[in-house]
C-alpha cells in the first residue's frame, strides 16, 4: 500500500517535472 502511494506520489512529481522540459523542447524544436 505504502509503496502504492510511493509511486503514484513519484508518478506526479515526475509529471510536473517533466511538463516544462516538454515545453521546452517543444520551443526549441520549433
């Protein structure tokens, strides 16, 4: 259960890690 919320916790803060290195790719890509 711990370890379940471990990476849904991860999961998240990967998510919103990786959003603005998206966007800048995105902006250099273009």
């Amino acid at each position: 259960m711990t370890s379940y919320c471990r990476n849904f916790r991860s999961g998240i803060w990967f998510m919103f890690a990786s959003m603005p290195i998206k966007l800048i790719i995105w902006a250099l890509l273009t």
